[in-house]
C-alpha cells in the first residue's frame, strides 16, 4: 500500500448536525449504465419498505462496476434529488476514500442486516 497521510479533521459539528442526516443500509438491486457519462453509473436500491435510483460516479473506478449488485452498502437518503447527466438521483451512495484520492471503497455492514436499517 502506497504512503497515506490523513486530511486534517474537519471543524466540530453539534450531535444535531450528525444526525439530521439520515444514512441507512440498502441492497443494490441493480446496476446500470447512464447513457450520457462516463463515470456515473445507476443504482436500483432496495431500502425495505421503497426502492430508489442512485446514481454514482462508479464506472472508471471499477472493472465491473455490476460486482456491486446484491451487496449491501450504506446510502445517505435526505439530500435533495439531483439530476445528472439526464437522470435524477435519490440519495448518495457512502463510500470511503474518493476525497483523498484513495481508490473507493463501500461502507458496508459486517455482517447481513435489514435493508433500511439506519446508520448511528
């Protein structure tokens, strides 16, 4: 592994700010390309009770970015939708590395839990 130096910590935030973000565990159902990127591939996620398109910018940071279906991952679900590249996403799929450079890795569950379960 290449020489890593971490960022500096971000400023404080109260326990009110972590909260209101809502971060919960889904099931990536299906994986898709999206016509007009290069880099954004489309997520169907299953949350229990909802689905919900996600889009992200997977597809150059993977050989087979459809490895990711049937894997759970952890989503921050109340931004508000976004629309890329012609498509609307619900949500942001949390993952760990991209801001420093760091090939991407999923935030995932150690072991199978129920989709829809919140994070925190």
């Amino acid at each position: 592994m290449n020489e890593f130096t971490p960022a500096p910590v971000k400023p404080l935030v109260t326990i009110e700010a972590l909260e209101a973000l809502d971060i919960r565990v889904g099931t990536i159902e299906r994986v898709e390309e999206v016509a007009r990127s290069e880099k954004l591939m489309k997520l169907t996620v299953n949350f229990g009770d909802h689905t919900r398109t996600i889009l992200a910018g997977i597809r150059k940071e993977r050989d087979n970015p459809r490895e990711l279906e049937t894997r759970q991952a952890l989503f921050v679900l109340n931004l508000e939708p976004r629309k890329m590249a012609g498509e609307i996403s619900e949500g942001m799929l949390f993952d760990i590395g991209y801001a420093d450079g760091v090939a991407p890795a999923l935030a995932l569950p150690e072991r199978p839990v129920p989709n829809g379960a919140r994070a925190g």
